[in-house]
C-alpha cells in the first residue's frame, strides 16, 4: 500500500510573510495562517466556469466553488500553484493568467487563509479529475451571483467571499 505524500504549505503570519512550514493536513488543527489560489475562468461568452466539489470530499461536498482552488505548497507563488492546479484538475495548460488580486479570510477555527485571484480564459476540452470534482459548469456571472444570495448553502465559504469582490466585476 502506498502512502500518499503529505502537501507541505508555508505558514504566513497576518501581513503574508512566510514565517515557517507546516503540513496540509494540520493547518486547522494548529490554526496555521495559509495561502490558497483561485482562478476564475471565462469563456468566449463572458460565462465563468463553476466546479461542483465530488460528493466524496471530507470538507464542502458537493458545493460549487471557483473553476479552480489550489492550496500553495512551500516555496511556490500563487500563479504556479493555480497553474499546477488546473492541469490537475481539469487538464488545462492555461498560457495567461491576469492577477485579481489577493484578499484574506478568516476560517471558523481562528486561522486565516490569504487568496490569491485570477482570471483567465478558455474555450477548449476540460477533463474533470472525478475523484476531486463531481461536475463542472458555465454561467453567466449575474445568475451566479443571484444564486450565491439566494442559496448561499450551495457554495463553498471561500467561494462566497470571492465572488462578490471579484466576480461582480466581471458581472
């Protein structure tokens, strides 16, 4: 049986600075500030893909959240990770990103993440990995954002932290 191996992140004191490591696994546990990505990804018809998190997932099963999430691992910027991350995910080779922005979220257990926002654009085959997504989906921003006031049940937190703030102006 082989043992998976463990995501080292950089934990990142309240300004985003690096100040030591810790491992994926524990960063609720020892309330570790952290760095994650977002990308949100538009199609020719200005609609921004949505992932549906696989209904298997021990955190927000079955919500829909950013076309793609990405914890980023030691030493890598937020660029490389989401760009890592949608290779993974959805099979993308992404050539441009643009930077959003950065904004930080408190979790429930007294930690922050720090996420790092970006657009870019696609119209080509996605492959969805299923043992991480369950479906993915094109719509057009202003529904999303109706639905995220209307059923904020069906999103993950950090999706509804991001989607007023960055996708309202692409709306």
């Amino acid at each position: 049986m082989s043992q998976r191996r463990q995501q080292v992140l950089d934990r990142v004191d309240g300004g985003d600075r690096v100040v030591g490591r810790v491992l994926r696994q524990d960063v609720f546990r020892e309330k570790a500030n952290f760095r994650v990505a977002h990308l949100l990804l538009f199609n020719k018809r200005s609609q921004v893909l949505l992932q549906r998190l696989a209904f298997s997932r021990k955190r927000h099963a079955g919500r829909w959240g950013s076309s793609v999430a990405a914890y980023v691992s030691a030493g890598e910027d937020y660029s490389d990770a989401i760009l890592r991350r949608a290779k993974q995910e959805l099979g993308l080779e992404i050539d441009s990103l643009t930077p959003l922005g950065t904004t930080r979220m408190e979790e429930q257990n007294g930690c922050s993440k720090f996420i790092g926002v970006f657009s870019a654009n696609w119209d080509g085959e996605i492959r969805i990995d299923q043992s991480h997504i369950s479906q993915v989906q094109f719509a057009d921003p202003c529904d999303v954002l109706r639905e995220c006031q209307a059923e904020p049940s069906k999103f993950t937190p950090t999706f509804l932290h991001l989607a007023g703030r960055y996708l309202g102006s692409t709306a």
